[in-house]
C-alpha cells in the first residue's frame, strides 16, 4: 500500500460486485481499503456468474470496476485465499491491525438434496457447470460428462441458464426441469425463458398441464396465465440451433438418483406431490409417496448456494449468522456477523452481498447490499478513531504477502493480463480469449518461471 494519510484502514475480502461497490464506498468514506480476492482477475459474480456470451454487459461491468480499481485508496491482492485453511485467516488481518473486515465472498458452497446416488458419474451442481463455461480456474478445467438427456432440478433462472447451455452448446437430445411445486410457482423470468424457448416441447407442456390441473385449481391456481407465462418467451426466442427437447415435470419431488454396476447414472426417482394452501395463502408441496422413475443419464441441482462452513464464521441455515438485534442497521438490516455461542457480534467483522444472504438477486442486488454493508463498516469506524500506525500495519500485512508460497496479483499485473488476453482475441478474431487456468495466467504475467507445473 502506498503511504496515505487517510485515517482508517479495512479490508474487502472479496472482489465481485459487492465487494468492489463496497470497497469504493469505503474509500470516499475515509479509508484505505486492502481488497482480497481468492481469483486472479476481479469481478465475481460478474465474471464468471453471467452467461458467457452477453460480452457487452459484461464488458459494461468490467468498465465500472477498472473504474473503481483506479482509486489510489483501494490496493488489490488477488490469488489470496482467506479463511480457516486459507492463505491467512480473519483472525491474522484483525491481529495485523485492520480495523474492520467487510466478508462479501458470495456462497461459495452448493446446496444438495442428501439424496442415495448423489455420488454417481452424471451428477453435478450448477454452479460448477456455470464456472466451467465461464472458464474459472480450477472448474475451466474439470471434466463434466453430460449425457443426452437430462434432468435440471429446479425452475429458476439458474435453471435455465444451463439449459441455454445445454440446449445450444451441448446440443443434447432432451431436458427434463423437474419441479416440486407447480408450472403457477416457476422462478425463472421470461427473457431467461426467451434463450430456450424455441426449444420447448409445446405439446408435453400441455400434457403436463392437464395432469397437474386438478391439483392447481383446487387451490386457486390459473393454470391458463401459468401456460401464458411459460410461452410468453417465445415472441422474441433466440433462433432455434438444435433438436434439443425440453419439457417440465411438476410436482415431482425428487428422492433418489439410480445408477449402473459402473457408478453412472441412469434414472431419476421422483415422489409426486400434491399443493396444500397454507394459513398465509402461499403452498406448499406434500409428497403423496407415489414414485416414479424418469429416464435420464445426468442429473444437475438447480437449487441455490450456501456459504462456505470453512470459511471461519458462524454458519446457521445456509448463512453466516447475523447480529440479531445491530448496533449499525442500515435499511433495517444487520451486517454485523455474530457468535450464536457467546451471543456477542465478533467484533469488527461485517457481511454484506450473498454472503449476507445467500443467492438473494444477481448484480445490481449484490451491488447494493455490498454499499449498504460499506455503510455499516463507516458507521463502526467512526466508533474507532483513526489507525495509529498504519505504515506499520502496511508494512506487516506486505511481509506476509511477500511470504506466500505463490504470487500475489496486484493492480498493475491485472491490467497487464487483460492487455494480454484482449491481444491475443484480436490475433484469433475472437470476442475474447481468456486463460483456462490460473498457472497459464501467471505464466503469461510472468510470474512463475514457463516450465513451471
């Protein structure tokens, strides 16, 4: 870190769009901010969580983010891991003398269903297959055997974003998005819709209506507005560029995934359900323990992230656990992480985009809970005073960096690799090229000797 006389000093762990928004309003806020990033390039959620071909928004994002990498009070570390097994710990930067951590890693963990056969060759999780097109090291490189007909557990935007992929990379015979409730209670929006729609089997969709619409209008349902909305993505549907078959199976609970004598899958058991109205007039799905078995040979959970267990906070339901009752609310809610043990907030320790709320929104809600939480940050700082002996801290804190058994990629080094991949997709004429693992990008930034492994 340069020398600087701002008075306070934090650090972001975490460069998506949260902690990037945060970062900078702490800065204008008053303070030198250390922005750590287990990734080599910034940008997260943005970078490797949009589908990969909407080049122009992501190149908006990446925009707004060199903009923000340009405040002189604002230091960027990548390829640093923080947590319990990490590079360093929350504990060593609040003992280095950071007066505040902001946690805005996202949910770095997948949610499954505990169901007999998750272990088969075929089963995945989204949000790894989304990584691998997206080209983020490790998961660029992992080998995913997808079959030709496959089954998406969840209706959301998720969802569908797979089976864009599926659909018109892949190219495979058949998807089956399976569902617990019915088509009235789908998450995902029409112009998600609009990317796979000219692939739906319109025919099965209306048999699958007419089997599900007793079970829908016996509380309250409109299965008429929930087939509009379903095809409401066709009007503008991306051309169709294969002979891909995709369907829906509502109300199926999934319960179990079959397999072969070689471990790979070959079937989906599912428990059909039926809708109860519950007292606030949402529904719920029953299972009703009739089973069936849908033929497929991959299975893919479309169903939400939880936060890192390991990462060395209080973990409850899925999220790092919350000051129950704030000392900084901000918009009526907590950012402060708390120890449900000790019933006391860690003390300088705050949460904020889906780190805070896992899988709540995509960019512009991670971008604003991440300057929410930046506000709560400010308000706590204000309680400190200012850092005494900030060279000192800057001093410690780039010793242990220094120490590292690997390379640490600062700004400078950032701007030099996008320059280099930008060459060489002019050289291939190509939208853009990115490296697919992190030793090739070091290599290229040069940083780690060529023959290095």
């Amino acid at each position: 870190m340069s020398e600087s006389n701002v008075p306070y000093l934090v650090a972001v762990v975490g460069a998506g769009p949260a902690g990037l928004y945060a970062a900078r309003q702490i800065a204008l806020g008053g303070a030198e901010v250390a922005l750590l990033n287990r990734d080599i390039k910034p940008g997260g959620l943005a970078e490797y969580g949009i589908y990969y071909d909407k080049y122009r928004m992501k190149e908006g994002l990446r925009k707004q983010f060199r903009q923000i990498l340009d405040i002189d009070q604002i230091e960027y570390y990548g390829n640093v891991t923080i947590g319990q097994n990490g590079d360093l710990t929350l504990l060593d930067l609040r003992r280095m003398g950071f007066q505040a951590i902001l946690v805005t890693v996202g949910a770095q963990g997948t949610k499954w269903l505990g169901l007999p056969g998750e272990d088969l060759t075929g089963v995945y999780h989204a949000k790894d297959l989304v990584y691998h097109y997206n080209l983020l090291p490790p998961y660029s490189q992992g080998q995913y055997l997808i079959g030709k007909r496959v089954a998406l557990i969840g209706v959301g935007n998720v969802m569908m974003d797979i089976a864009h992929w599926l659909v018109r990379d892949l190219k495979v015979d058949e998807i089956v998005a399976v569902a617990r409730r019915g088509p009235a209670e789908v998450k995902f929006t029409r112009q998600e819709m609009e990317n796979v729609a000219n692939n739906l089997d319109i025919e099965a969709l209306d048999t699958e209506l007419e089997r599900v619409r007793p079970v829908m209008e016996a509380v309250g349902q409109d299965v008429e507005a929930a087939r509009a909305f379903i095809l409401s993505g066709l009007p503008k549907a991306l051309p169709r560029v294969s002979d891909t078959q995709m369907r829906f199976d509502f109300l199926a609970s999934p319960s179990r995934i079959e397999g072969d004598a070689d471990g790979r899958v070959t079937g989906l058991e599912v428990e059909e359900t039926t809708l109860v109205l519950r007292p606030d007039g949402d529904t719920k799905a029953k299972g009703t323990g009739v089973k069936r078995v849908i033929d497929v040979d991959t299975v893919i959970f479309c169903i939400g992230d939880r936060v890192d267990e390991g990462f060395g906070l209080p973990v409850e339901w899925n999220e790092f656990v919350k000051n129950p009752e704030p000392r900084f609310p901000i918009d009526g809610n907590s950012y402060e992480v708390y120890d449900p043990e000790t019933k006391t907030p860690i003390e300088g320790i705050f949460v904020a985009g889906w780190a805070r709320k896992a899988s709540e929104g995509l960019v512009g809600v991670a971008r604003k809970d991440g300057e929410l939480g930046a506000q709560a940050i400010l308000q706590y700082l204000q309680t400190l005073g200012p850092v005494q002996n900030l060279d000192e801290v800057q001093q410690q804190f780039a010793q242990r960096l220094q120490n590292l058994a690997h390379p640490v990629v600062n700004k400078a080094d950032w701007k030099r690799l996008e320059q280099i991949e930008q060459e060489i997709a002019a050289e291939k004429e190509v939208e853009i090229f990115k490296f697919h693992s992190n030793e090739d990008m070091l290599r290229a930034l040069g940083l780690v000797p060529v023959s290095a492994v």
